[in-house]
C-alpha cells in the first residue's frame, strides 16, 4: 500500500484481540474491524491485527513482539471480566515486567457501577490493574479499561463487549489520536459492472503510477453471470485537500478509462 507521507505525521498502531471464542471461529472479530475502520479515518496506521487466546504468555508476548516492531500506540480488546479465563490485565503487566495491583481509582469506578458486589473476590478482580497503569472509566458496562506505557509503545487495554468497547474508544482513544495525528485520509468506492477484473488491471495500475500517493483496491464478483466490480480508492496526505483531491482524481481517470471500455458505472460514494 502506498500512503501520502511527505510532510504528514502518521501513528503506527497495532491491533491485538484477545479470546479463545475468536480462536474457534466461535465469535466473528468484529471489534477489530471496527477499530481499524476508525483508526484509519482518524489518520492513524493500523500495521498488523493479532489475535491470541486466554492465555498470559500469548498475551505478553504479543504485547512485547508489537512494542519491538515500533508501534506507538496497541489496543487490546477482551479478558476483563470477573472470569478466571479474564487474564488480559495480568498479561499486561507481565509483558511490563511488574505486578498487578487493587488499583484504588479502579475500585472507586467498579464500585460506582456494582455497589456493595464490589466486595465480592471475582468483581473486586476487575479492579487490579498493572502497576503504574492509569485505569480508563467505563461509560456502559462494569469493567475498567487501563493505559500504560512499555517503552516508547502506549498500550490501551478495552474490554471485549462491542458497546464497552466502542464507547470506551470514543472517549479515551479517539481524543488521543486527533491530538497526535497530523495525517488525513480520505476514500472512496465505486461499483462498475460489465468488465472483468483482468482487463482493467493493467489501468488500475496505469492509475496508480499517475497518483502515486493512491491506493486502489478491486473486489470482484460475479451476480447472475456479469462481472462487478467494487473499487476502493485511499489515500493518505498531510491534509484532507490534498487527499481528497488525490482520490477523486485516480478514481474519476480509472472510471473514464472503464467506461470507455464498455464498462457501466453503477454507484460512486465520496464520503
């Protein structure tokens, strides 16, 4: 893929989903797909999605693996239940080196959700983070999230339900990555029918060498016997402006170019 760098400052960002659920195929990973959809309009870099089970060497390792490869900034999701397969926090802290610990600001946010239930061993659980992590309030459900550094690498720790998840994001992350982001990306998609893949590749790849900065992305299918064809244009810049104009620019040549091969263009989406 090649990103609009020059003069733009991107946040390399890694991925890692935690649970045996995902590993079974019991669960469909879609907070993960929801997060890389997010982190990439928000600018940020999402260089690799790993998912590991309930299991604390898996856990840190991937979080050390993700540190050394230079990613500024992980999210985890799942493992901060009050169940003993809930082991995302003392894998945290093993990749760090430390302890877990009854952190009293936790507790103080359990308690505000579950009452005098905080007392009772396995919800108080959810209240030990790493040492030294600063714990995320959780706006929808029980269990904090957490924020620490390993090295230069920040890791932000989400629970696994998608509603917790998505809010918690909303109201940690995101802030984050608008102050630390300096890139813009921008997107399109368009959907053309009656021409196969095979013959506009080589214009797709013309498009690519007159806009260098864009990435264009084919997904075909065949309905009913005819070729379609989505297209997905992006791209990356020091500014939506130039993004934007970058995008169109690829796409509307390559959409001339098919239609000029008797291609039909059904549907262009600029957001």
């Amino acid at each position: 893929m090649k990103l609009c760098s020059r003069g733009a400052v991107s946040l390399i960002v890694e991925l890692v989903s935690i649970g045996n659920e995902l590993l079974i195929g019991r669960t469909v990973n879609t907070n993960a797909s929801w997060l890389a959809d997010r982190v990439t309009r928000l600018g940020g870099v999402v260089k690799r999605i790993t998912v590991v089970g309930d299991n604390l060497d898996e856990i840190s390792s991937s979080l050390r693996e993700a540190s050394s490869r230079g990613a500024e900034l992980v999210i985890t999701t799942g493992g901060l239940g009050p169940t003993p397969d809930d082991m995302t926090m003392e894998g945290v802290a093993r990749a760090l080196g430390v302890e877990t610990e009854l952190n009293q600001e936790a507790l103080r946010m359990l308690e505000e959700r579950v009452g005098r239930h905080v007392e009772a061993p396995q919800v108080k659980k959810m209240a030990y983070l790493p040492r030294g992590a600063k714990p995320l309030y959780n706006p929808v459900g029980a269990a904090p999230g957490a924020m620490v550094k390993l090295g230069s690498t920040l890791i932000t720790v989400l629970p696994g339900v998608p509603a917790e998840m998505k809010a918690m994001f909303e109201v940690h992350v995101e802030p984050l990555l608008r102050e630390r982001v300096k890139e813009a990306f921008y997107q399109a998609e368009a959907t053309i029918t009656g021409i196969y893949e095979a013959t506009l590749a080589p214009y797709i790849e013309e498009a690519m060498r007159r806009y260098p900065k864009v990435y264009i992305k084919s997904h075909p299918r065949l309905e009913e016997g005819l070729s379609v064809i989505q297209l997905h244009v992006a791209c990356r810049a020091a500014n939506l402006n130039e993004a934007k104009a970058m995008v169109e620019g690829a796409l509307n040549w390559l959409l001339e170019q098919a239609k000029a091969r008797g291609a039909n263009v059904d549907r262009v989406e600029f957001p």
